[in-house]
C-alpha cells in the first residue's frame, strides 16, 4: 500500500521513500535500559538528527538467533541501510546476515560474528564489530573512591556476562592499588561482591542494595543496566553513595558520584560518521576495534553536559581531577594493564571470593562474596 | 364504599416461555386471612411478589384501599405497609437476629447505626406478641422455627399491616404449626390482613376466612371457607378429584435388606454428633418412614448412609455385605438407590441434557460404554424408555436440557432413573417436596409399587400425611436419636408431633434392633 | 387454536441454527474481536491519524504474507490454550499455564542436553519429558484444590512465580545447559530439535501438526467418552457428580494434570523449534519474566469457546495478527498495541455471549412475528394447552403435572 | 537492635500497599464480587499517581504534597479502572474471574504502550524523593521514634488512617452492613429494598479507590516512584489476594496478613545482616521464592475451614430464584 511513514517517538525525520535507513535491533531489553540498547540508540539518535536521517529501533519477535534474524530481515525490508546490534547475542545472526544482505552496513556491539559452533570467526566487510575496555573504566571508579577514602565498597552487577564482570574485575584492582599508593594496610579495604541475576530495577535488587548500606556499605558500583535504578534509590534512602555504569548517571541521582562509563555513544555515532561523514568506513569495517582509555574510548566523566564551567569530581570529598589525569595516563601508555578475565568454576559466572583475591591478586581488598 | 383493603385487579406477570399469572384479580379484605391455594408453579409466589414489589406485572393494576398505587418494589411494598415471609426465607445467615431484622430500615444517625434503638423496639414486639428470639443470635445457629419467627418479627418491625405468608407451615411441626395459627388469629384480631399460601387444604380450613384457588397461572375462584369443603377444594386446584389416602395392602416384611448398626456423626456446626448412635433395620417388602421436623439429622444420616459424607463410627450392612466404609459407587451398585433430598443440587446436571442425566448412576456400565466411548444410540433408547414409562414431559424428549423443565417433571426423571436401575433398597427423601397434589399422588403410587415389588424402601420426610400415609413403620429422628418407632395404623399426627418435638419417647428401637 | 395441530417441537432451520451454542458462541467471538480493533484503530488514529488506515490494514491481513509464521508462532498458544480451556470445562480456571510451560520447557530442555539418544528418537523424548514437566506443574494446583480446598486461581499464579524462579536457578546452575557469558541457554543439538516443515525463512516444523491433532483428540475426550462425561458433569455440578458416584477429587487432579501437560507440551514445542541458521537453535534466557505464551493461552482460550475446535482456529488467529502487529511497526506503531487488542477481545467475550443473546433475541422477536410457532408461543397458545386437560405433551418448556 | 529496627522500618512501607489492596478486595469480595483485577488496578493507579509525579516534579511542590496529590489521583484512577469491572460483573453478569484477567492483561500492554509512544521507555522514571528520615518530635522518642518515626514513609501512616476508617464503614454503617447482606445473600437484601447492583458497584469501587492507592503507595515505598510495564507489580495484587483470604475477609486480620508477609519479604533480602541465616548461605532464588512459597503454606493450613462470602462469584439475577 502506501509508503510507511515515521510518525510517534521512536523513529522520526521523513523517510525518503526508502523508508528507515538507520536501524537499532534491540536484545531482549528495551532502549531505555540504562545499557547497549540505550547508550547505542542514544548514538544513533544523535547522529541521525544531526543529519536528518531516518531511523528506527526494531523489536524482535523472539528472544533466539532466528529472531534476531528475523528482526534484521524485517529492518530490511522497512528500508535499513545501516543495522546497529547491540550486544553479543547478535553475533550469529549477524554471521548469518552479512552474507545474506551484503549490501547492508551492521554495526555489531560488543561482540564478533561467528557460526554457532564458534568454529568460525568472520567479520566481513560490511561489518564493524565493537568492543570496550571495561576494566579500565571499573579500575579509574574502583580507584576513585578508595583515593575519595572509602573503605567499604560494594559491587553490585546484574548477570554475570564478560562486560558486566571485568567492569568487576577492575573495580577491585582499582581498589587495590588506590589501597596500595595510599599505604593502606592489608584488608583495609571490604568490598562485597553480588550479582542480581537480572538487569531490572525490582524490589529486591533495592532490598540488597539496602542491606548492603545497612551492613555499613558506603558506595556500591551500580553495574546492571536499570538495577542501578534500584541501588540508586537505596542509596537515597540510606544516604549513601553509587557509581553509575556505561553512560554519565549523575543526572539521574544526586547519589551518583561518579560513572564508569564506556563510550558506547560516542562509538555509534564514530562508526556512523565513518560512513556517512569521513568515509572512513574501512578504518572499522571487516574487523574488531577496542574502545579503551588509549583510543579516549572509556573513563569518568569530566565534564557536565550543558554547563561547560560546572565541576564533574564535585560530588567526591579528596579526589580530584588532577588525580584521575594521572592514573588515567597510565592506562593510556599501558603501564597500567588491568586484568580483563580470571578463572570461574561456577556455571553461572559467579566468581567465589578465593578466585577473585587469588586470580586479581588482591590483598589491602578483603571480598564478600553475596 | 368498599371494604378491600388491598385489589390486585387483573394481573398478569409473564416469565420466558411461560405466562406465571394471567389476568388474574384478588381482593383482601382489611382484617380477614385469605388463603391463596394452587399447585405447585400455579403463580402464587409470583403474584405475591408482585404485591410486594419484587416483579413488575405487564398487566393489571394494585388498589390499596380503593386507589391505583404504584408498587416498584420492596420499599414502595413497605410503605404501603405491606410486609411478606417468603417462601424460602431471606435471612443473612452470618447476621443476628437483631441486624437481619432491621436490615434496610436501619435506624441510624449520619449513616451510624443505632442498634440500641433497634433492639428496644424489637424485645417489646417479641414481649407483645408471645415472639420470645434473641436478638444477638446468629441466624445460622437457630432452629427453623426460630427464623420463621425472625421473618415474622420483620414484618411487625416495619409495622406492616398486610402480611403475606409463603408456605410458611411447610418446615414446622403440627405444634409449631399450631401456634403460627394462633399468631395469625391475633394478628387478624389486631385488624392486620393476611395473605397466607400453603398446600395444604386443612390448614385453610382451620384459619382462612376466604380462599383464592390459582390454577396454571389462571384464576379459577374465591370461596368463603365456611360454606366449602376440602374435596371442593382439592377440586378447584387440580380440576380434577384426588384420593387423599394411598390405597396399599398390608406389608409382609421378609428378610433384612439395610441394617443400620451405632451410626453416629459428628456435627458440623456444633461439637455435639449430629446423628448419635443410631441403629435401624429395613426390610424387603416394607416402607420404613424417618420422620422429625427438619435438622434433628435426617440429612446427616442420609449423607453417611448414601455415602456423601463418611461417618464416624458404627456399621451398614446391605444386603448381609458390609458397606461402612464403601464408595458412592460401590453402595449404589450392591443394590441402594437414591433419590435426593435437593434435586437440583444433587439430583441433576441441570445444563445436561435430559437423556445424559438419566444414565449418571450407570453411564460406566458396559451397556453404555465400550472402551470408554459412551454409546449414544444405547443411551438414547434407554433414556426414550424412562421418559415413555414414567410419563416425563419436556420440550424436546431426551435432548430436553435439563433446567428448563419443570421440578415435577424434573423429579420424575429422578425417581424413573432410581427406580429403573436394579436394586434392593431405595432411599427417598422427600419425595414430593415443593411438588403439587398430582405430581404428589403420582410418586406415592411408585414408592408403594417398589414395595410390592419386595424392594425395602426408606422414605424420609417432613410432611405428616406423607408420614401417616405411605409408611408401614415410622422411626421418629429428635436431636439425632431414634426417640421412637410406631405404627401409622394406631398412633395419631398429635402423638408423631409429640415425638417429633421431643416431649415423648420410647425406647422400642434400641430392642427393635435385636 | 388452528396452530395448535403444528407441534412446536419440530423447530424451522435457522431457529435451530441462531440457537445452537456454537453459534452464539462464533458471533459473541466475532463481535468481541470486531471491538478489540476498534479500540486499536482508535489508539492509532489517536497516534498518528495518516497512517492509522494502513496500519490497521497490516494488523489484519500482513499475517496473510507471513502464513508459516503464523502457523509457527500459532503452536505454543494453540497449546496453552488447550492447557486453559479444558480446564475450563471443568470449571477450573488454569491461569498457570505459564509455569507449566516454562516447566515443560525446562524438562524438554533438560532431556536434550543431559541425555544422548539416536537422532530419530531423541526429540521425541524431550517432547514427552515436556508433556510430563507440564504435568507435573499442573498437578499441584490441581491436589490444592482437591485436599486442600485452596482455589485454583491463587495456586497457580503462586506456582507460576515460583515455577519460573526454579527454573531459572536451575538452568543457571547446570554448566552444560547455561552459558553464561551469553545470558542463555546453550544451542540445542539438532537431534534434539523437532523436524522442520523445510519452509524458507521460517521456522516452522511438525510440531503444529501434532499440536492439532492432540486438540482433536481432546476433543474426542471431552465429548465422545465417559471420563469427558464426568468432566463436564463436574464442571457444570460438582454435587451431581459426587452424588453419581464420580471421584471429584481424583478427576480434579486428572483434569489438572492434562491441562498441565498441554501446556508443558506448549512449552517443548517453543523450545524445540529448529532454527532457521545453521548450528543454533531456540534458546531460554533466564531472566525471571513470566512467559507470556502462557497468559496468551487464556486468550485463545475464551475465544475459542473452550471448545479444543474453537482453540485451534483462535490460536492461529490471534498468531496471525501479532504477526501483523509486527509488520505494522513499519507504519511506525508499537507492537504492544496487539497485547491490548488481546486483552480487550478477552474483556468483551467475558460477556460478549449476553451481548449476543439479547442481539439474537431481536432476530427472534423479528422471526417469530413471521412465523408465530418455530419457538415460544404467546402466551395464548401456551394457556390453549395447558388448560386442555390431556393432549398436553406437545407444549414444552412449560410446567405441567399430569 | 539496629537490625531490629531496620526490619521494621522496611517491612512497614511494604505491608501498607498489600494492607490497602487487601482491603479494597475486601470490600469488592464482601459484595459479592471476586476481584481478581486488583493486581490490575494497582499498576494502574500506580500509572496514573507516578505519571502525576513525573509531570509536577519539577514545581517547587512539597514532595509530601506530591505524594498526597498523587495518592488522590490514583485513587482516582483506581476507581475509573474498577467500574470496567463492575460494568462486566455487576450489569453484564460477566464471569467475574475471567473479566479480572482480561484487566490484569490489559494495563501492561497500555503502560508499555504509552510509555514507548511518549518516553521510548518501558514505564515512568520520577525522581522525586518521598522518603522521610526523621519526623520531627515523634522520631526522637526512645524506641517508637526509631521503629516507627524514623527512615519511613507517610504512606505508612495514611496506610494505617484507612485501616481504621474502613474497619469502621464496615462494621458501624448502615452502608457496611448492606454492603455484607449483598455478599451473603443478595436475594435478601433486594427483598428488604436494598439495590443490590448499586452496593456492588459501590464495593467494587472501593477496592479501585484502595487498590489504586495501594498500587501508587508500592510504586512509593518500593519502587521508589518508578513504575514500568514489565515487572510492574511484581504479583502484589495477587498477595494481596492471598492475604485477604489469609485474613478472612476481616479488615484486623488482614493487617495482621499483610504484617506477616511483608516482614517475611524483608527478611528475605536482609538475610545478610541476620548471621545464622547469611552463615546457611542458601541460594538467593529460594528467598526470592520465600513469599511465594509461604503464601501456599499458610493457605494450605487456613482454606480448610476458610469461609469466603457466600454469594462471592454469583452475578445476581434478580428473576433467578
Ligand atoms: N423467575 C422466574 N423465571 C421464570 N419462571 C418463573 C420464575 N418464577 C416463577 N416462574 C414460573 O412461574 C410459575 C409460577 O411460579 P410460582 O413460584 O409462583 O409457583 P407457585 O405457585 O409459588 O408454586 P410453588 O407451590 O412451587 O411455590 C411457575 O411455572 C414457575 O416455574
Ligand atoms: N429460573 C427459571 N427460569 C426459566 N424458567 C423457569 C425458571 N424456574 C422455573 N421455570 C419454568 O417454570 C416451570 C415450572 O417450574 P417450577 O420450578 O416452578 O416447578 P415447581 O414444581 O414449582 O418446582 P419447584 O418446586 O422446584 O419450584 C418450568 O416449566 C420451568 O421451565
Ligand atoms: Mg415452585
Ligand atoms: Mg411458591
């Protein structure tokens, strides 16, 4: 019948004909999830509204490789040009798809193409697959707040998935050399180690947050997407501090301190200029690019959006910006090298606290494991 | 210039698929008892129901005292100081006296109750009128008797002047049954009109000064008592003579089918047991009658004999096998049938269609089932039999659904469907219950005829012709004891009532069981 | 009088036709749908008036381009629908389908990773291990309500909660089913998975065959066999049914139980399903969300009529304007619009069946002016043969004692 | 003590939503209908009272004053919602089961719906901060001050005014007591004038005026202001289900219910800081299961001799007889 038309929130500037031509597939979340959907959609948006291209998020019909499949094809056909994946549960069907559309750009988010049986890694030429340092952003927070003179951290990350686990992971090397440089003793520092096995903001993942804080807790790295919603709002309640994750969470709650963030934004609308801008789409096409401290692409936030003279370290006691430049450096020249992944038994990813101490090498840090 | 207090003037009230009354007039005058008789759905309910407003008539108009008044319902009814016991009473069990009473005319301040006053009012109705309750009693916890009283109270509450009763006599022993006359004399003394249905034709002859006979929603006649007879009556209603007593030779007992050993259960709602140990025997060939007035455990002693409930301790033996502790199935097939006491709780699948009820005691048996598949073709002429032999009339025969007949023809199917399935003993409680004359006779007749046939047969029952009639033994039930067994031929209604309220008993039935 | 020699009892044609149950039962389904996309057509004009037209035009016939996935995505709510509606007929309201078939997907799941059986035989087995994993889940609010007297509704939703807490813990603690790093289930392997249709792009597979079958066979249970008969007697009169002699409690139990194991069977079905790449295959994230297929179930259900027929053909249409949901999202609209259509077409059936007997009481009133004798006669002519003293078994559903 | 302390302060905020809805099908299942919806009517005056949030955040209001204004409106809301049910029970002599299911499955869907076309989100994200850390005076009283007037909300305390009022319309109006008549006996309480279709509309509307504010008070209390599609109420309607049978139908009981529960969903988050129970290290899921769980143990004991309203589920039919 009649050409579609983008209308309500959710897709806007006018189709030219070909319907949307840049298009989001969201996972299972939504793309208010405070995570890849957010962040990337975020990136998109920007970027098509600089340049009045049409775009749209798409929700898949089926939480499964077929379905994702299935949601490309039907981007497709609604007249994509460029297919933003976010996440790692794109990369089967995205090896599926770019030989099926070759003439269709993806922009695959923290993962790489491979078959099912991960016997076959190809990233094509008409893929740019993406992925972050998250270690390095939890190390500067995990640094961060032992330099700010907290003791008694908290950690709280949603599923135990590679990215939420190496923001972890860095968080409590943070931790420990902050510890170290301050000349701590051993122990000095508690941390409490939890996943909530969801990425929603529930009833109970405040609860936890809260008897964290009640158990005397004083900031607890919010590493779950909308589960920060709920620490947040324990913190509130408590008084207590938080770290945000993945995007500048300070607006959200004057709790917020700070936020790991990674560039998931900034790296879209990146890809997206190498297309459409510098056409410099080969920079990033058949292959694998780090988003880390080095390449700018991870770290605190240092400025307040919209307010050029306001401070971003305001809600810290001590530490300050000239601290983090130098820690931050060492990441960037690499004399600084965070541990990415250890050594987990457990099927669902839970690290006990022995692996963490022994395989992050932790000794002024002491870990609850919840 | 007229003396009518209240003129139903050509009434007519239709329910789907069938007109309930049809132009039909009743005047009452102020002061009198006016009985109102008919058969069983005849629409005397139903006119008293648009008298109190609960149903709209399509035609015909209400005169109270000479002028057209408009009754929409039960509150325009109230004001015209028109009051009425219904048929089935509509009391708030889980309520008090007191609060079922003053129900809907709460007397209250900015929406408070002010039970205080209520109570007052009521204890001086209950002192003036010999209507001793307690108004804190819970309905449930008081005796039939009592909650007709409560019903009664209702109506004095509102200063009603025109009081309808619906069968009240029903549920109440001849004593009880007595003082409701006298209560109902005083009343019409005091110059409160009475509007007062029941069956039963001495009961009219007792206290009506006039009577109006309704026949299948048609008005038939109004007679003056003092100038008619009950055979007229009987006439009137049915349009045809009835014979009042059951023609039966004398019963020849033989061997035992049912012996009833210590039976007792406990009670649901008291900790006292509600049947206690009971012991009774039945033989082929004889009617055995349980009389009592409703709630000595006559229903609790059916459900432990039928199987409905499990009792507590003692034994049932049928046919010499024991069954104490047997399944509904089992029981039914060594040889008991059943006919329900509520035939629309129990007795049928009312949303079934007629032929699928008529085989629900045997729709298991090889003759209508292969490999689990019911047979419908065997279903259907079985079930063509029944309704041919027991003369069962419904719209559509066999595929008739249930609930759209009529009780009569419902209990027919019923009684055709325990009769026709072969056993040794049939339990009937109450039989005839809500059912008219003809319909009565007719269901007498077949539990007569299953004697005859050798079967022994139990019959429960609150009705004392039904008692006095039928049986060749009755077993008076008090308080969930045997308290006597006597022989219709020589005792009379006063004795049985005498029994039946407790004042007298023997202890015939504890040797009897030996 | 002269109408009187024409027995009543012998109704015309389309008298029996407008009252035959499954009649009403079809035009109450038809009028709730038609108000379920009024009301949608209202929310997209509300949203953006241009497209609202288009919009609703893909609701209603873009399934017709995606018929294999109608019929796919058809099969899990077929399924669950089986699992409500003949419940139903018992007068138990299953509103646990959810549970039992995350259940049954688990136990399907469980048996495809654990154990190791020959190609032909192996999802077969993880088929039956759903059926039994359902069954189970249906069993307990099934012994509630018959030992303990605790109602249906409350059981199942408790067990729906819990169902899904277990088997997410479960699965997230069995390295073989659970990759972590991935949030989900592993790939299945293919001799686990059911046996494609072989249609292109989609994945549909033998499994809405078995799933019509199995609804004809209940049919068969429910209508032509003794237990169906005690089933229904139940539902429509428990106290009948005791009197009768049937185990009430023990059919309660049974009823529940095959209601579960439908459900469950819904549940393998999903997860079982062959994937249209290469070496995948469906995969479970457990992520505590109730699985929706289950509430869908009462859906399809009541548009059905609880009537296992009714269900097959609902099932597929509601399948087939989800899918056209999704295609409307090209028009720009929320997919979410469909689950309100659903649950507005579940609102109105609730009653939709009085709606439609006062509407047929119309053409009633309007077919008998022609032709006074097809059904209840004026009350005259009822009058006429009551008062004639025998000749009266014409006359029907009204009282008479002889 | 600190741990005492801290579990009563966090089991209150949670009790009070379930004690209101609880209440409000209460008075729904009194008249005679069986509100399976509340689960419904809560998202929905939860919707409406954070949607009001969100729209008058940024005003220089009293956040207290928010909240009250809020309360109204989801209580509003509630009402609105409820009659959909009461119009299919009560005038269409609906199945009253199914209709409340078609409701629960109706609100979701509307929420996502609305919160995608307007916010792209799944729900509605306040950031308005109701919480209280100390009332005046009454919060530095010795141990009531800590347990009852300290790290609380208002909700508790409105919480607890309803009880009260509505304990007292139950049982000393004229309007309660016909209220209880219709879900006893319906036929009587029509012979006695009493307009029985009016007295289930009105119960019905109560539990939407209490489930809304129940809805809104969770949204508040647990949720922290913030209401989405998803997770919504996370089966609180269907607790509160469960706690009025638990509490048979009697507004006392019912706070005791709601106390048991709520303080059993706090122990189970709080299990850290209770070291024999943290020592059993059991697996999280189990205490997520906890309420679930515990709702079928105590039903299980009480169903037995449980005595629901009598004519509860029967639509009234004033022909029937
Ligand atoms: N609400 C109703 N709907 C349909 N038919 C009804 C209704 N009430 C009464 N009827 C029918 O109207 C007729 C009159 O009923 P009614 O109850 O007045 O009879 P009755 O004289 O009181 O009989 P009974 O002695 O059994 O009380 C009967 O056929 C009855 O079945
Ligand atoms: N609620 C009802 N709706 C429709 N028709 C009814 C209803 N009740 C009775 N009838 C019709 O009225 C006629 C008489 O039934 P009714 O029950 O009054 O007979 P009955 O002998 O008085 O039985 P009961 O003693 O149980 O009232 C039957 O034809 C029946 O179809
Ligand atoms: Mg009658
Ligand atoms: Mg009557």
């Amino acid at each position: 019948g009649s050409t579609p038309s983008a209308n309500n929130a959710g897709n806007s500037g006018t189709p030219s004909g070909g319907g949307f031509e840049i298009a989001l597939i969201t996972d299972k979340g939504n793309i208010d999830d405070k995570s890849f959907n957010q962040g990337s959609w975020e990136g998109v948006v920007e970027f098509a509204e600089a340049n009045n291209i049409t775009h749209k998020y798409y929700k898949p019909e089926e939480a499964s490789d077929a379905g994702y499949l299935a949601a490309i094809d039907l981007a497709v056909t609604g007249g994509a040009k460029v297919i933003v994946t976010p996440g790692f549960l794109f990369e089967v069907p995205i090896f599926e798809a770019q030989t099926i559309y070759p003439d269709v750009k993806f922009i695959l988010l923290d993962g790489a193409p491979h078959t099912a049986d991960y016997k076959t890694f190809d990233t094509k030429g008409n893929v740019a697959s993406i992925m972050y340092s998250e270690e390095e952003s939890g190390y500067l927070a995990g640094y961060a707040a032992v330099m700010d003179g907290m003791t008694k951290l908290g950690f709280m990350g949603g599923m135990a998935v590679p990215a939420v686990q190496s923001f972890g992971y860095g968080y409590l090397q943070g931790a420990e050399a902050a510890a170290a440089e301050l000349g701590l003793a051993d122990g000095a520092i508690s941390a409490i180690y939890h996943y909530t096995g969801d990425f929603n903001e529930t009833d109970n993942n405040k609860a936890t947050a809260k008897t964290m804080y009640q158990g005397g807790t004083e900031v607890i790295f919010a590493c779950g997407g909308a589960v920060g919603k709920s620490v947040m709002s324990a913190a509130a309640e408590a008084g207590k501090k938080v770290i945000g994750v993945d995007v500048d969470q300070r607006y959200d709650s004057e709790t917020v301190i700070t936020s790991a963030t990674k560039g998931l934004r900034a790296s879209v609308v990146q890809v997206l200029e190498s297309i459409y801008k510098t056409d410099s789409w080969s920079t990033f096409a058949g292959q694998t690019t780090y988003f880390a401290a080095a390449n700018d692409g991870i770290g605190l936030p240092t400025a307040v959006i919209g307010d050029a003279k306001a401070n971003a370290f305001d809600r810290f006691g001590k530490f300050t910006v000239e601290q983090y430049e130098k820690v931050f450096k060492s990441l960037v020249d690499g004399s600084v090298d965070p541990i990415r992944t250890i050594e987990v038994k457990d099927a669902n990813g839970y690290a006990t606290a022995d692996e963490l101490v022994s395989g992050l090498k932790l000794s002024k840090v002491t870990v609850e494991v919840r | 210039m007229n003396d009518y207090i209240i003129e139903m003037l050509n009434i007519t009230k239709e329910f789907p698929g069938i007109v309930a009354n049809d132009t039909i007039t009743l005047r009452l005058k102020k002061g009198e008892i006016h009985a109102l008789l008919g058969e069983n759905g005849a629409g005397k309910s139903t006119l008293m129901s648009v008298l109190f407003g609960l149903y709209q008539p399509e035609k015909g108009e209400i005169r109270k005292n000479g002028k057209t008044v408009k009754i929409n319902n039960p509150n325009d009814a109230n004001a015209l100081g028109i009051g009425m016991v219904h048929q089935h009473f509509k009391l708030v069990e889980i309520f008090t006296v007191l609060e079922n009473i003053m129900l809907g005319v709460e007397p209250h301040t900015l929406g408070f109750l002010q039970k205080k006053k209520a109570k007052e009012k009521i204890v001086e109705l209950s002192r003036q009128y010999g209507l001793e309750v307690n108004p804190d009693a819970i309905i449930e916890k008081i005796s039939v008797g009592m909650q007709q009283r409560v019903e009664i109270l209702k109506m004095l509450y509102r200063d009603n002047e025109i009081l309808i009763f619906d069968e009240p006599t029903a549920v109440l022993t001849p004593q009880e049954i007595d003082e409701l006359m006298e209560i109902m004399r005083r009343f019409a003394q005091e110059g409160k009109s009475i509007l007062f249905i029941t069956h039963k034709l001495n009961e009219i002859m007792a206290v009506a000064d006039r009577c109006t006979v309704l026949r299948k929603g048609q008005y038939v006649g109004t007679v003056e008592i003092k100038d008619t007879t009950k055979e007229e009556l009987s006439r009137m209603m049915v349009g045809r003579d009835v014979s009042f007593r059951v023609q039966k030779e004398a019963s020849k007992p033989e061997r035992v089918v049912l012996s009833v050993r210590n039976v007792s259960v406990p009670s649901k709602t008291s900790k006292k047991n509600a049947v206690n140990n009971v012991s009774l025997d039945v033989r082929a060939g004889e009617i055995v009658c349980l009389a009592g007035i409703d709630g000595n455990g006559q229903t609790e002693f059916v459900s432990a004999l039928t199987g409905l409930e499990r009792h507590t301790s003692g034994t049932i033996t049928l046919c010499d096998q024991d069954i104490s502790k047997a399944s509904i199935r089992t029981r039914s097939k060594s040889g008991m049938s059943h006919i329900p006491e509520d035939r629309h709780k129990y007795g049928l699948v009312l949303d079934y269609t007629l032929e699928d009820n008529l085989v629900i005691q045997r729709y298991w048996q090889p003759q209508f089932q292969r490999f689990g598949f019911i047979r419908r073709k065997a279903v259907r002429a079985y079930a063509e039999g029944i309704i041919k032999q027991y003369d069962v009339r419904s719209g559509q025969g066999p595929i008739t659904i249930a609930r759209s007949m009529s009780g009569g023809n419902q209990q027919k199917a019923i009684i055709g469907r325990e009769i026709d399935k072969d056993h040794e003993l049939l339990v009937a409680v109450q039989p005839t219950r809500g059912l008219d004359v003809g319909a009565i006779e007719y269901i007498h007749k077949q539990l007569v005829a299953r004697r005859n046939a050798g079967k022994a047969v139990l019959l429960v029952s609150l009705e004392l012709d039904e008692v006095m009639n039928v049986s060749d033994r009755i077993l008076v039930m008090y308080e969930g004891e045997i308290v006597g067994e006597l022989d219709p031929k020589t005792t009379t209604v006063q004795e049985l009532g005498l029994y039946m309220s407790g004042a007298k008993r023997n202890q015939k039935e504890g040797s009897h069981a030996e | 009088m002269q109408n009187k020699t024409i027995p009543p009892s012998k109704p015309s044609l389309f008298h029996r036709l407008i009252h035959s149950k499954g009649f009403s039962a079809f035009t109450a389904a038809l009028m709730s749908i038609f108000l379920g996309f009024v009301f949608a057509f209202l929310i997209m004009a509300f949203a953006s008036p241009d497209n609202a037209l288009s919009g609703l035009q893909m609701m209603l016939i873009g399934g017709f381009k995606r018929l294999a996935d109608v019929f796919y995505f058809a099969t899990p709510i077929l399924m669950t629908g089986l699992a409500v509606g003949f419940a139903f007929k018992m007068g138990l309201f299953n509103i646990g389908a959810s549970g039992q078939y995350t259940m049954g997907m688990f136990f399907a799941l469980y048996v495809g990773f654990m154990w190791d059986l020959p190609a032909g035989i192996h999802w077969v087995a993880c088929v039956i291990a759903g059926m039994i994993g359902g069954l189970l889940w249906g069993l307990i609010p099934g012994i509630f309500k018959s030992l303990l007297n605790v109602h249906e509704v409350i059981t199942s939703i408790m067990f729906n909660y819990i169902g899904m807490y277990l088997v997410d813990m479960l699965i997230q603690g069995n390295g073989v089913m659970y990759v972590s790093s991935k949030t989900r289930t592993a790939y299945l392997p293919a001799s686990a998975q059911l046996p494609t249709l072989g249609i292109e792009h989609s994945n549909a597979n033998i499994s809405i065959i078995l799933a019509i079958i199995i609804a004809i066979l209940l049919y068969i249970v429910l209508n032509k066999t003794t237990f169906g008969y005690e089933l229904r007697a139940t539902g429509f009169n428990k106290n009948a049914s005791t009197y009768a002699g049937m185990n009430g409690k023990r059919n309660i139990i049974l009823t529940m139980g095959i209601a579960g194991a439908m459900a469950g069977l819904g549940g393998a079905f999903a997860i079982l399903a062959p994937s249209t790449i290469m070496g995948s295959s469906m995969t479970y994230e457990p992520i505590n969300v109730i699985a929706a297929n289950g509430f869908n179930g009462i859906a399809v259900a009541l548009l059905g009529s609880n009537n296992p027929l009714g269900i097959i053909f609902s099932a597929v249409f509601i399948s087939h304007i989800q899918r056209g949901g999704t295609l409307a999202s090209l028009y720009g609209y929320k997919p979410e619009i469909i689950d309100i259509v659903i649950a507005v077409i579940i609102y109105f059936s609730a009653f939709a069946m009085l709606m439609n007997t006062t509407v047929v009481a119309f053409f009633k009133k309007l077919f008998m002016r022609k032709q006074p004798l097809s059904s209840g006669e004026t009350s005259k002519e009822i009058l006429a043969e009551k008062i004639l003293p025998k000749d009266q078994d014409t006359s029907g559903t009204t009282k008479e004692e002889a | 003590m600190d741990t005492v302390y801290y579990l009563v302060q966090n089991t209150l905020p949670v009790a009070i939503p379930l004690l209101l809805v609880a209440l409000g099908g209460m008075f729904s299942e009194r008249s005679g209908i069986i509100n399976i919806a509340l689960e419904g009517i809560m998202l929905f005056g939860a919707f409406f009272g954070c949607l009001f949030v969100y729209f008058v955040q940024g005003s220089s209001l009293n956040p207290q004053y928010i909240l009250l204004l809020g309360m109204v409106v989801s209580a509003l809301a509630g009402i609105t919602f409820s009659l959909l049910l009461s119009l299919a029970t009560v005038t269409m002599k609906a199945d009253q089961t199914i209709s409340g299911t078609a409701l629960n499955m109706l609100v979701p869907g509307m929420i996502l719906l609305y919160a995608k076309m307007s916010f792209n989100s799944d729900g509605i994200t306040t950031n308005v901060n109701f919480y209280l850390r100390k009332i005046p005076v009454l919060g530095d009283l010795p141990v009531i001050g800590k347990l009852f007037f300290q790290n609380t909300y208002i909700t508790v305390y409105i919480g607890f005014l309803f009880l009260i009022i509505a304990a007292i319309i139950f049982y000393k109006t004229r309007f309660g007591l016909r209220l209880r008549a219709c879900g006893e006996h319906p036929h009587a309480a029509d012979s006695v004038g009493i307009n029985v279709y009016v007295m289930r509309y009105a119960g019905v509307s109560m539990s939407g005026f209490l489930g809304g504010m129940g809805g809104f008070f969770y949204a508040v209390g647990v949720m922290n202001s913030n209401i989405n599609g998803h997770t919504g109420v996370a089966g609180f309607g269907f607790l509160a289900l469960a706690v009025m049978i638990f509490g048979q139908w009697k507004p006392f009981q019912i706070l005791l219910a709601a106390l048991f529960f709520a303080f059993l969903r706090t122990l189970a988050y709080s299990i850290a800081l209770i070291p024999f129970l943290h020592a059993l290290n059991i697996n999280q899921t189990f205490y997520k299961m906890l309420p679930y769980l515990a709702t079928m143990v105590v039903l299980a004991f009480t169903s037995q001799k449980s005595r629901a309203p009598k004519a509860e589920g029967i639509p009234y039919d004033k022909s029937q007889r």
